[in-house]
C-alpha cells in the first residue's frame, strides 16, 4: 500500500517520487484497508490535504456527532463548558516540572492549572494524591508497571476474556516493561476473581502487582476481600477505573481506594467525560511520590497541559451534578439490556438484572461472534465494539463473541429509556430478524436529529 512521496530539491523544485509503505506488518485486512486509503491521497499539496481533512472531518462528525447511535463503551463527549474551556495555543507550548521549579519560564499562570485539576480530580475519587499528567490511562498504567515493578517480575491481572485491557497484558504496557504477566483466577458466576483459588494462585506465582478493574465490568469487584488476601501475600493491589471513573467519581457503583485498592489508575474521557488524559491516585504518599516521578522525568518531559482546563471544569461538573449523569447512564443501562433480552437476545448478568453500571454485554456466538455482529450495526448506524467474554473457549472461531456496549455517550446526549429500547429493537431488527440496515440508519439519524 504504498503512498507516493514526493522529493524535492534545496530549491524546492520536485525531482521524484517514492513510495513510502505504512504497516506492511499489519494484518491483511489492515493493509487493504490502508491501500484503499493510499489510492485516493492523489493530491499532497497544501490545498489537497485541507480539503482531505476537511472532508474527513466532515464525514466522521456526520456519522458520530450527528447521525449515529454511539454506543461504543470507550468514548465520550465533553460538556459544551468543558469544550470552550480547551486550550490549543497552551497545548503547544512546553511546559516541564513542578510549579515553582520549572524548566521554562513566563508559565506561572499555568500553576493554577496544575494545582487545580489534581485537587478537584483527587476530591472525587477520594484520593490525597492524583498525578494528571499521563497523556493516557496506558501510560499511567506503565507508570505504576515502572514505579513498583522490575524487568522479570511478574504481574496477575484479569485474563483477556474477563476484560483485562491491553495495558495490563504482556502485548501492552507490561511487555514494554519487561514483565511476566499471569491471568488472575476467574468465578465466571461472580463476574470477579475467584477469591478461594486467589490465595493459593497468589503463594504460586508471586506477583509483585495484581490489577483489577476492566474493560467491561457489569458488576463492582469485591475489593475488601481481594485486598485482604493481596496484601497477605506481599502484593501491591492496583485498581484500574478507566471505564468505571465517572460513576467512581460521582460516589456510585464503588469506591476502589475506600474499599481497599492501593493504586487507582484511569481514563478521563469515557464516563468521566473530560479530555483524553491518564489519572494514578492513591492516598499514600511513598507510593504516590514514586508513581509521581515514573510520570515525570521518568515517562514524560513536556506533556499536553492545554487539557488541565477542561479536565478542571469537568470534575467541577461531576462535583455540582451531585451523581444525576452517572445514575442516567445506569438506568438507560439497565432499561436497554433489558430491552435486549426481550427483543431475544443472550445478555449477560440475567439473573444479576442484566448490570450495576453503564455497560452491557451481549453474547452474539450465534450471531457469527461479536465483530461480525458489530459490523452488522454499524450498517445501521449503531456503533459499539466486540469483546470478550469470560466463558469465552480458546478454541472458538471468534476471537472476541460478545458485544461491549456502553450508555455514557447517547445518555450525554439526551438520550432516556425509551430511546435505549427503540435502539434494542432496530439491533433486533438487523442481527435478529435480517432487516435491511438503511432504513434503520435512516431512522436513528431522525431519532438523533429529534434529541439534539
């Protein structure tokens, strides 16, 4: 899939082209993909590539931000306060080390940021110490890796299948860091780890960090008792929230640092709501000064501090909004997975009412596994992801059968429990009863353009 690079002289005359290959080492379906992209950049000039952006632009704002059903359980939109409060020029510029000792000067008015978003985001989840600088929730997470594990130990964390993200597994932030990652025992009934097999899992293998917390979490984790038999094996009990932050920080579903986690890391956007950007808080201060500096110098010089101030106002939002978005995101939840089992299809958690936070998942096996089912909806204007789920057998066709579904979007959207359940009946219509998807996508566009 090669892009045609065009070389020029020092007089800016051009004298050739190239081709410049991308990915090659990517799947096969990747690199047509890639290919087909490649074969329509035919113009790089600077009026070329405005107008691609521009249309690109254009097309995915259509599809997300005005027509579709996002349902896509890693994403969000910023409040309309939180948009005005970003800062590109300030995002632009460096800004290195602590107020009071940093590497440039004239930044002074940025102090103010960098106190503030950590106390607000600290007050919320209930934490003494929140580093906010992470660009993300992996680089948070191979902070923690770095700050309290070497090359050679051995991290448990949850198998793939129960919802252990890519950071906490050895294809992600672990592998860079040279650990040996080991999958936590699972109670599929409970939708947690297996507390019997924990002690004896724990004597065996030794871990020096064992992370909970996932990408798709239907139930909370006992906490109080994983920490108890954590900490009698010498394990340091890390709790990653990144899709669990906005109901964490409205005081709904669970509280992780209250309850026992020693570490919690997470994502600001999803259910949180606010930019993209990492968070590790914890309320001991020799474990949040070593996370501290595995951020900076450790993993960070200059960072994007053009998100601070719409991470402030958003935790600032989550703080007056006294739970009221968090509890919608629930109930819409709750309303759509029952409305999916009755519409016929196989949800998960039946006899737990379906979910205790804004995720949904549904078993789509017989359906051709969950990204053919994904792929299905996304036809239809209904966009969410396949996932793994726990019951899930190594030797089964489908990499990932199930489909991951998340409520915090279309509820910050406008959307309540009637329009959750027409969304269950058009994804019926389509996976269910072969329907034709254009009508339907017609159909949820017009639902949207009602809302908005």
């Amino acid at each position: 899939m090669p892009v045609l690079i065009t070389k020029r002289t020092q007089e800016g005359g051009a004298v050739s082209q190239e081709p410049q290959s991308i990915a090659p080492w990517a799947s096969s379906a990747a690199r047509a993909r890639i290919a087909e992209v490649a074969a329509g950049l035919t113009d790089l000039s600077l009026d070329g590539v405005t107008a691609t952006v521009r249309r690109a632009l254009g097309e995915h704002a259509r599809r997300f931000d005005q027509e579709g059903i996002v349902l896509y359980a890693g994403t969000n939109v910023m409040s309309e306060a939180a948009q005005r409060a970003g800062g590109p020029l300030v995002a632009s510029r460096p800004s290195m080390g602590w107020p009071g000792e940093k590497y440039q000067t004239g930044l002074d008015s940025l102090d103010l940021l960098e106190v503030l978003a950590p106390t607000l985001v600290g007050r919320l989840v209930g934490a003494r110490f929140a580093e906010v600088r992470s660009q993300s929730a992996t680089l948070a997470n191979l902070a923690v890796y770095s700050a309290f594990a070497q090359p050679g130990d051995t991290i448990a964390v949850l198998p793939q299948r129960a919802g252990g993200h890519t950071s906490h597994h050895a294809v992600g932030a672990p592998g860079v860091r040279g650990l040996r990652v080991v999958d936590l025992p699972y109670d599929i009934d409970a939708f947690d780890v297996d507390l019997a097999a924990l002690p004896g899992f724990l004597e065996l293998e030794c871990p020096r960090l064992v992370v909970i917390g996932a990408s798709l979490l239907l139930f909370p984790h006992r906490v109080a008792a994983i920490r108890e038999i954590t900490e009698a094996a010498g394990a340091l009990l890390v709790y990653d929230a990144s899709h669990m932050a906005g109901l964490v920080a409205a005081g709904r579903f669970q509280r992780p640092l209250a309850e026992g986690a020693q570490v919690l890391t997470f994502s600001t956007y999803k259910s949180f709501g606010g930019p993209p950007g990492g968070v590790i808080a914890t309320n001991d201060a020799a474990l949040a000064e070593r996370a501290s500096t595995a951020v900076f110098p450790g993993l960070t010089a200059n960072y994007d501090a053009g998100r601070l101030a719409p991470l402030a106002v958003t935790a600032a939002e989550i703080l007056q909004d006294g739970g009221a978005y968090a509890d919608r995101c629930m109930a819409n939840a709750r309303a759509l997975a029952a409305a999916l089992h009755d519409e016929g299809f196989t949800v998960a958690g039946v006899d737990r009412g379906f979910t205790e936070s804004h995720h949904v998942a549904v078993d789509a096996h017989l359906l051709g596994g969950g990204q053919a089912a994904a792929a299905g909806l996304a036809a239809a204007g209904i966009y969410l992801s396949a996932v793994g789920l726990p019951w899930q057998r190594e030797e089964e066709p489908a990499r990932d059968r199930g489909l991951r579904i998340g409520t915090q979007e279309v509820t910050r959207r406008g959307f309540g429990p009637d329009d959750v359940r027409q969304t269950a009946v058009w994804m019926a219509d389509v996976l269910l009863r072969d329907a034709d998807p254009e009508p339907i996508r017609k159909a949820a566009a017009a639902l949207r353009a009602g809302i908005s």
